[in-house]
C-alpha cells in the first residue's frame, strides 16, 4: 500500500463513521455498528507497519472522541440530541481518555479499554492533517463539562 491508499483509506473509514454517526437511515438515526466497525478497521489500519503515522493516530483519536458522546446522542423518543442537550454523565470516559491520548493531551479518566489501548503515544502534531483540524473542535466537546 502507497501512503495515498491509507490517505484514502483513513477518507473512508471517516465517512463510514460519519454515516454510523449522522444516519441517513430511516430506522434510525444513528447506526452504532457502522461506527463500530469503522472504528475496528481504523485499529487495524493503526497496525499495519505503514498505518501508524500521525495522521492515522489523529483520525483514531477522532473517532474515539465522536463515539464516546454516542450514549447520549439519541434522546428517549430515538431523535438526535445536540451537543448541548445531551447527557454528560453517559458519556463513554474510557473512549474519550482513549481519543485524548492519542492526542498526547492529559486524559481526565485512565483508560482500561480500546481498540488502540497497545499503541505507543506518538508526537504527530508536527505533521498536519485534516484529521488534526477536525479534532480541534471535537476535543474541546468531548472534554467539556
């Protein structure tokens, strides 16, 4: 693999997120086994010896900081809360902890499990990447109470 096929791949497994994420579904509004599974390929991409870059360590910590809101995304009646109107409280910590790490940002809570739990912490925020501008927002979120 060239490092444009895990450009376009990491592409591809944003928008497969994004699709768990933001559901175009009729059933639902969001598809959590979408962003389940988006989020497995991203570990395994994260693996591969020309997957651990910066830029893939930026797109796992974003999608760790998105998933971790997803228990408070649907309201009781199944409608997309917004970010202000949700939960705090039934957000998944671990997950976040895990996203901020992969920042190299202090986590708030320890983390005990996640798909990248093994990974090294990595210095990558000299390399830029779109994925390090979407998460400048998504972190701030993700850590406020």
């Amino acid at each position: 693999m060239s490092p444009n096929d895990f450009q376009q791949s990491s592409a591809r497994l944003y928008l497969l997120f994004n699709e768990g994420y933001h559901g175009a579904s009729p059933e639902t509004a969001v598809r959590l086994e979408l962003c389940q599974e988006a989020m497995r390929l991203t570990g395994l991409l994260l693996k591969h010896p020309l997957g651990g870059t910066p830029s893939t360590h930026a797109l796992a910590a974003l999608l760790c900081l998105n998933a971790a809101r997803l228990p408070a995304r649907l309201d009781s009646s199944g409608n997309v809360s917004s970010l202000f109107e949700q939960d705090r409280s039934q957000w998944d910590q671990d997950l976040a902890a895990d996203g901020l790490r992969l920042l190299e940002l202090p986590p708030q809570v320890p983390s005990s499990r996640s798909i990248t739990s093994r990974l090294e912490p990595r210095q990558f925020m000299r390399e830029p990447s779109v994925w390090k501008i979407r998460i400048g927002k998504t972190s701030c979120h993700s850590t406020t109470l």
